[in-house]
C-alpha cells in the first residue's frame, strides 16, 4: 500500500459510513521532579544530564511514587467527572525497546486511579458534545531515540541512533476516551475540540505545559467506519505523530477518507498503527498490529497499592479550578463580547491575560485590544506565546492607564511596550528613558507653532484666508518637530488660534 | 595471628574496641585466609583488598582519636553476596552479562554495612542471580563446601555461607527468595536469617523476584547475625515495600534466649515438613533439635499447614515471571556485556546475541517459564492461580501463629549433595528449596540454624525456625536458647569440626581475586 492511497470524498464518507473514534492522550505531567525518581522534570537540558540509577533502570535500583503526580492524576480525573478508585496499582507493561532502560514501562492496566467519566465539549457552533472517559491512568514516559543516517528519522534504514533518557521516567497520564460514536460528519470537529477541550483544563489545572509541539500533549487518534446504521465496529487503525491541534482534525478526516475508500473497495481495513504526515496531511502505515502484542501485565512488584483517602480526594476537589468553558460564558457576559470577539480572544489564548489586566485596572475594551492585536502580532514576530512575553498583564494595565491620562498617546504607548519587551523596565521607567512624554507644555509647542507657520508663509497665509484643512501641513511639520511627542490635536488648536490673532 | 579468624564477630568487635588488637590485623588476617583458602573453596568472586584495609584504617583511626565505634560491630569483616551494588567494586551476580559492570552507587544495605564501619573484604559467590539451589549456576564456577569440597555449599549464596564456613570471614550478607540464605547456611552449618519481607532494604539488591527477595545476615552464630541484622534492618524511603516500622529487637532476643529458658514459648512442628522424602539423618537430628527446644522449656506442639504442600509449584511460577520482566533490563544497550555490536547487527540482533551469550542456561529456562506464565491466555491459569496459593500458605501460617509463637521443620531434606549430582534435574534441585519456600510466598521471618551432623554422611544439618511478620526477634531467641544447649551437648561449636582446608601457600590475594 502507498502512503497515498486512494481517498473517497469527504461527503460520501458521511452519506456511507459512521466513524467511531478513540482517542487516547498522553499528558506529561510538570512536577518538579520524576515519576519515580527525584531527578529534575524540565525540558530541553542536554542529554543525560537528568538522569539516576533508577530512570536508567540500573540493576538493583527501585521506583517511589512522586505524591504530587498521584495528586495530579486525581484532580484531572475529578475534571473529567471520573470515580477516583479507593485502591489502585501500578503494572508492568513488557516490551523491548532500547529507550526503555528497563524494557518494561511502569504503568496502570486494570486498576488504574480514575475511570467512567465525561468531558462536555463545546464546537464551533455551540453545539456541545458530551465525550465519554474510559480512564485516565499513571504511567512513565520512555527516553528518546534519535535515528542518525537514514533519509526518514526513522529507524529503518538509520546508520545509527542515539539515545537521551532525560524523558524517561518523566510522569505521563494516559486519558483514553469511550468510543466516540454518532459524531457523524462531525467527527472530525469533535476530534479537534476534545483535544482542545482538554488542552484548556489541563493548562486551568496547572498540571502540564500541554505544548503539543514539545510533546508534553500527545494524541493517538484511533479510527475506525462502520457502514451507516450500523452497531458493530469496523477494524480501526491508530494514527500517532499528531502534533497540533489541526493536525487532530485533518489525521482523522484523512483516515475517514481513505478507510471508506478501501471499504468501498471490498477491501479490509489492516488493523496497524499509521504515521501522520504534517507535510502532505496524510497517513502511513506503522508497525502492523495484526499479531496484537502481547504486553505480560502484572502487578509492579516493587510498589505498594496506592489507596487515595476519600477525605483526600475531596479535599483535591476544593482545588479544581473554574472549569474553562464557563470561565468563558463569565468573561462574555461580563465584558459584553460577541461571539466573535469571545473566540478571538480565546483562540489567542488571551483570556486570563485580559481578566488579569482588566484586575489591574485596564477598561476591558483597552485590555482585550492591547493583547489580541498588538502584543499578539508581538509574539508572532518572537515566535512565543502570548503568555510567555516579557510584558505582564500589570504593565499593560499601567500603558492603558497612562494613554487614558493623557501621558502617552496610542503610537507612544506602543513604543512604551516595545520598551518593556525590550527589557528596558517598566512602562513609568520606559516612558522616563526613552522621554516619550507627550508634549503637553503649550509654550514649548507654541514656539514649535510659531516656527513652523514662519517657515511656511505661504501655507500661513491659507489658513489665515479661512482654508482652516490646510493646518494638517503645519500640524505634521511641527509632530515632526517634536518627535510625535505632541499632541496633535492640540497642536491643531494652538495653530487656529495663532492665526485667527 | 591465624586465630582471629576463628573469633565470632562480636568476640572480635570486643577486642578491636577494646583496641587489643586493631581492625586492620583483623581484616589482614581474613585477607590472608582468603589467599590461603579460596584456591580450595571459591567462595569469593571478587576481593577487595584495598578497600577493606582502608576501611578497616579508618576504624582504627576513630578509635585511636577516642571516638566511639560507629557501630556494636564496627572493624569487624564481611563477605558481601555478589547481587548488592557496590559502588565502583564489580558486582555480577554470578553472570557473565554483568561482566566488567562497575555500578556508579551504593545498595543501602552496602551503605548501611559501610557507616557501621564493618569491613567488606569482597564479593561472594552465588548461583547466577540467585537462581539455584547449588552456586553451580555460577557462570564463574561453583564453590565448594568447606566441610566436604566435593559437595555443594547450598545455593545461591553458596559462597557466603561457605566463607563464613572456611573461616574468610566471620560475617556474611545473603539474600533469600526461596531459601538462598537458609538453604546454604543449614549444608554449611552456619546460620542464616531471612528476616520479615521489608525488614532490609532491597534498594541495589540487583532483583530475581521483587516480591521474594530479602537480604539478610549470616553467620556462625545466633548472636553475631543479630548484630547483623540490626546494622542492615530498618526502614528505607528508597524501598517502597520497606516496612516503615523499628527494627524487631533482636539483638535483646538473642542474648535473652542465651540464658536458655524457653519455658512459656509455644513451637509448632509443620506436620507438612516431615516424614517421607527427607533424609533420615536430617530428620532424626530435627527431632533430636525439637527435643532439646522441649528441654529447654518450650511446649511443643504438631500444627499442620496443608496448602505448604503447594508451595513449591506457586514458587515456580511467581518467581520466574518476575525474572522474566526483571531480567529484561540486560539488553546490551547500557551496561554489562555486548555482543555482535560490529555495524552488521541491528540494536535488536544485538540485544538477541547478548542475552544468548550472557545468560546461562538455569536463567534462561526461568525466563522462558515465567514469559511463558505471564502470556495472554495463561496469566489467570499460571501467575493468577500462583497467587492465590500465596494467599492461602499465608492464611496457614496466620492459623498457625494463633497457636504457637514460633514454627519449626528441618531447613532442607537432605544434607549437602555431590556436585553435579543434580545439575541435570532441575526438579530434583528445585526441592531443595522445599521447606524454606513458603516463608518467602507469605512474607515473614525464617531462619536456619545448625542443628548437628547426619549420622550417615557426617555433614551438618539446620534447623528452621519461622516467625510471624515483624516477629523476627521470636525466633533468635528460641535458635539463640538452641545453639547455647547444643553446643553444651556437643562440646563446643559444630563449626569448629570443619576439617583443616589445604591451604595454598605464597599466592597473593590480588591472584585470588578474579
């Protein structure tokens, strides 16, 4: 089979089929410290720098829960409305792989901490679909393999592969979906705003970076059609490498399309694991899955059950935060915002930036302008996120301030941010370097005025004659004067009144 | 200076202490022993020369500067099974995968061994990773034992107990999964403790089945392996299983039954662990032993433990499915031996040609049943079923400890067998470990101590004695009372009629060393 296999219309497939998805999301957890271990949970330190006897799996050393990762685990399973279980272990999951230190990954299998829950998912029209959670366990992350030589990055055909094992043993949890049926042409979409939706209570929760790109949010889409009416499930395949959010949407619209188009074929579906290409928004075929691997899961001998109290578990409960759809319905009813605006703002992920700015005392209008518009573009250009500029909510509060003041206009104001982004200071000592103050001493513009109407006789004499639109050319000789320091209006008014005289 | 090396530990720890002699004489003259002897015994694997005087100096220096000891037996020698980690000194666990692996950290046992001050001289011989009845699956040749050198000194730790036995030293560490420590110490005729499942870490003990293996202290007598034991015991936040509890006391335990005075304790004979298939040598030196307990005031009584009977086929099970999983580690890629890595081979060949060059035979067979017990399909037939029997001989002994304080059966069936005897009938070997398994599958105290020679092949013969979880000091008391009325009995220690080893005279330790 080629990577490009034939595709049935998008339209036919829904007319024909019903997908059924699965979706099962790896969440690295951002403890301070590892699942087992105490070496330090960051990314992006050199190899082998954070590593231990323990997360290299030496002989004779063994694993002690991290406590915060369990604590985790139960609050994301309160999220997503799942029971918390009284008694749960951990279970060896053996395979070889040379990122795996001990060739068998420590994980949950049949008791795992939370199970039988929901996430309501809003879509693009307000219609909200309500996913079912199978469970969400603990598990540990495995090193990374680098494939050096081969044309692919992959193991086949490599001259030779490296191995980093900072990332193993760092705290995953697994969040695996029911089957999500009667989504129809919709499936797509609904594949997109769980993730989402789930990217957004995991950063409210503040137990995960959920960056898709760095791989601390990971989606494995399983797929899978049955013909229209039907009850029973098709063969699925699972789709991993999905790195973004779109991603979610297109490896899932993809794979609809080309298991119809086999279907349609009178062919079968080969139950394997597929690669999605961002490049070409296609999927490929993995290892099979035919010979379903088989793990040997048992009880990891070296832990002890964890048995969460239920006095705990409420307590946990008490921490969840405002959920992140209805923190949206609140700031829309509050900030008065359209729809439009509402998604805008979310889609730049400026939500809680406003609502801190707004705390600081910024008009919810001038909060909401600086960060869609201006300092969106800003993080554009820098390559960050929105979140992650050097400019905080509080310092955008005080630039609104001083332009509601009269102190800076709109263009100062801007060169004021740049300044603080510049890590010049803040907005008082930016405005103070860099002497952006609005000219607002009539005396000092006066003679700018003066000036500039005596270099300009003829102009002058326009104005004097009642062409009062014939200002604008003094106005800008004397803002040029200034260093747009001035303000203009005023300066409109100084120069009316110089020649009305 | 020869006859330090025939001191108990706390004989020794006494005169270093007193600073009548220093504890670098005392590890010299282990050392020298250890030249002299180990061509004839192989107990050791690996000494460690250097580090053992330095250690022993460092002693000597704090006592010399007026400071207390670190520890009742600081400056007193060890011989450390070769399955703990010891930073920067070999540890192979009797394999060749491991060959040349020198590990970057400490076991918390060998930690604790070297903040008490205790002198390690080396690392003992052992079945490959602990899995045998005979130090035969040692992929560096077997160890013989001191009092016959054509029979086998017990298995795995064959080569503790025999260096205790040949007098290299008078202190050895040993880990127990089925019977390693026990087994080894009844064919010697030393003493071997298991103490309570998480009674010693198991952080650096290098795992054949986590939830069997405890480490533990031999010696040669009740007292010394209750020093031991309180130097190694405790709990330890890097060992999720280690129980969070003091340490039983012991040490009070053993000195309290050397006043010889079990009147008030209840000892039940297993009924199970008796009769038919034992050797009748072995049997009547138990019954001889139960006698002596009842003279020594102790009510006994027969207690039977009917699900004992499945204990042995629950074992082969558990613990191979474990090993299988835990033995996966040894993959080439990190550590330890690596084959076939010439650019021709993928990572996969590579791991594949290792783990067939690195294992032998008796691990790879274990590998292969528990892979085999933990597949799809026969999980709830084989390992499920396997711990079911666990709950049930736990159940047994709880009925048991109703009744009595301590249990008590012969520590094997028969005595020490000739090498080689059973190496082609791993079924054979297996029942070895017949009486001491079922203390490993429930998790509680166990130990082995002498308890006379079989009439007819004049080799020593041990006597089990079980306790409750965390009841550990029961059963020195009861085995300290045994030992102080045997030797009374015998005249002296039984391990002083070992017979005088050929000594190799003029080879240094550094040829001993391997």
């Amino acid at each position: 089979m080629t990577a490009t296999a034939e595709l049935m219309d998008f339209a036919d497939v829904v007319e024909r089929f019903d997908p059924v998805l699965g979706l099962e999301v790896h969440v690295e957890l951002s403890t301070a410290t590892k699942m087992f271990c105490g070496c330090a949970n960051a990314f992006g330190a050199e190899p082998n720098t954070q590593v231990c006897p323990t997360c290299l799996g030496l002989p004779g050393s063994l694993p002690v829960v991290n406590g915060t990762a369990v604590e985790s685990a139960i609050r994301i399973g309160l999220a997503l409305n799942c029971e918390i279980a009284q008694w749960c272990r951990f279970a060896r999951k053996n395979y070889f792989y040379p990122d795996m230190p001990k060739n068998f990954q420590t994980s949950q299998y049949d008791e795992p901490i939370a199970v039988n829950g929901h996430l309501d998912v809003v879509l693009e029209d307000g219609a909200v679909f309500r996913v079912g959670i199978e469970r969400a366990h603990m598990e540990e992350d495995t090193g990374k393999s680098l494939h050096v030589g081969g044309a692919t990055g992959r193991i086949r055909g490599a001259e030779h592969s490296l191995l980093d094992y900072n990332r193993a043993g760092v705290p995953l949890i697994e969040i695996v979906t029911k089957p999500i049926v009667g989504a129809g042409e919709r499936a797509p979409e609904v594949a997109r705003a769980y993730v989402t939706a789930l990217r957004d209570l995991l950063r409210a929760l503040r137990v995960s970076d959920v960056r898709m790109d760095q791989g601390s949010l990971r989606c494995d889409a399983n797929v899978s059609l049955m013909p229209t009416g039907s009850t029973e499930f098709g063969t699925r395949t699972e789709t991993k490498n999905v790195n973004s959010l779109r991603s979610v949407e297109r490896a899932v619209r993809y794979e609809m399309c080309r298991q119809a188009a086999v279907l349609a074929a009178g062919e079968k579906i080969v139950q394997e694991t597929r690669h999605f290409d961002e490049a070409t928004g296609s999927t490929s075929p993995g290892r099979r899955k035919e010979t379903a691997e088989d793990y040997r899961y048992f009880p990891e001998p070296d832990l002890v059950p964890i048995a969460p109290s239920r006095e705990w578990v409420e307590q946990l409960r008490t921490t969840l935060p405002e959920l992140p759809w209805e923190r949206r319905k609140r700031a829309q009813e509050q900030w008065g915002l359209s729809d439009a605006e509402l998604r805008d703002l979310v889609n730049a992920g400026a939500l809680e930036l406003v609502a801190e700015t707004v705390e600081a005392g910024a008009a919810p209008g001038e909060a909401r302008s600086w960060w869609v518009s201006y300092l969106a573009q800003q993080a554009n250009t820098r390559g960050v996120e929105l979140a992650d500029l050097p400019i905080t909510p509080e310092q955008v509060a005080r630039v609104v301030t001083l332009v509601a003041e009269g102190t800076l206009t709109n263009k100062l104001a801007r060169q004021v941010v740049d300044g603080v982004l510049d890590g010049e200071g803040g907005p008082d000592e930016v405005v103070e370097k860099r002497g952006l103050k609005v000219v607002s001493d009539d005396s000092a513009l006066l003679a700018a005025v003066d000036e500039a109407l005596a270099a300009n006789p003829d102009v002058a004499e326009k104005i004097r004659g009642g062409k009062v639109a014939a200002a604008g050319a003094i106005v800008g000789a004397v803002m040029k004067a200034t260093k747009g320091q001035a303000d203009a209006k005023r300066v409109r008014e100084l120069i009316l009144e110089r020649c009305a005289q | 200076m020869a006859d330090l090396t025939r001191l108990t530990a706390a004989e020794l720890a006494g005169r270093i202490h007193a600073r009548e002699v220093s504890a670098v004489e005392v590890a010299q003259a282990h050392l020298d022993r250890i030249a002299a002897v180990d061509p004839a015994v192989h107990a050791f694997l690996h000494v460690d020369a250097e580090g053992a005087l330095a250690a022993a100096r460092a002693v000597d220096e704090t006592l010399a500067a007026g400071r207390p000891p670190a520890s009742p037996l600081a400056g007193v020698p060890l011989a450390l099974k070769d399955v703990f980690t010891t930073e920067g000194v070999p540890t192979t666990c009797g394999s060749k995968i491991l060959d040349g692996w020198l590990p970057p950290y400490d076991a918390t046992v060998t930690r604790r061994l070297k903040q008490a001050g205790i002198v390690v001289l080396g690392k003992t011989n052992m079945d490959e990773f602990a899995m045998g009845s005979s130090t035969e699956n040692s992929a560096y040749g077997p160890t013989r034992n001191p009092w016959n050198p054509e029979r086998i000194p017990g298995g795995s730790g064959g080569g503790s107990a025999a260096a205790l036995a040949a007098f290299q030293a008078p202190l050895a560490i040993g880990t127990d999964t089925g019977g390693s420590i026990r087994q080894p110490g009844a064919v010697t005729g030393t003493v071997g403790v298991k103490p309570t499942y998480g009674g010693v870490s198991r952080y650096g003990l290098v795992a054949f089945s986590s939830s069997l293996d405890q480490g533990g202290p031999c010696a040669r007598t009740v007292l010394d392996a209750a020093l031991l034991h309180e130097v190694i015991g405790g709990h330890d936040p890097l060992d999720s299983t280690s129980i969070d509890a003091p340490v039983p006391p012991v040490v009070a335990a053993a000195r309290q039954g050397a006043a010889g005075d079990l009147s008030g304790v209840r000892v039940g004979v297993v009924t199970e662990l008796d009769g038919e298939g034992y050797q009748p040598g072995v049997l009547s030196a138990f019954h001889a032993a139960v006698e002596q307990l009842r003279a020594l005031g102790a009510e006994v009584v027969k207690v039977s433990c009917p699900h004992f009977d499945y204990g042995l086929s629950a074992y082969y099970l558990i613990a191979p499915s474990e090993c299988s999983s835990n033995l996966a580690r040894f993959d080439a890629m990190r550590y330890g031996l690596r084959e076939g890595d010439d650019g021709t081979h993928s990572a996969e060949e590579v791991m594949t040609l290792t783990r067939e060059a690195g294992f032998g035979p008796e691990v790879k067979r274990r590998i292969m049943l528990g892979t085999y017990a933990l597949s799809a399909g026969y999980y709830d037939a084989y390992y499920g079923q396997a711990q079911k029997v666990r709950t049930l001989i736990a159940r047994d002994f709880a009925a048991a400890y109703e009744k009595v304080d301590v249990l008590v059966s012969p520590t094997t069936p028969t005595t020490a067998f000739r090498i080689g005897e059973k190496v082609d009938d791993p079924l054979a070997m297996y029942r070895s470990d017949l009486c001491t398994i079922p203390a490993n599958l429930a998790g509680n105290a166990a130990m082995s101590v002498p308890c006379g020679l079989a009439e007819e092949d004049g080799l020593p013969v041990g006597l089990q004695i079980m306790a409750p979880t965390m009841q550990d000091h029961r059963m020195y008391r009861v085995a300290a009372a045994y030992e102080v009325a045997r030797d009374a009995a015998e005249g002296g220690p039984l391990i002083h009629r070992v017979p005088e080893l050929p000594a190799t005279v003029g080879r240094g330790v550094e040829e001993v060393a391997r």
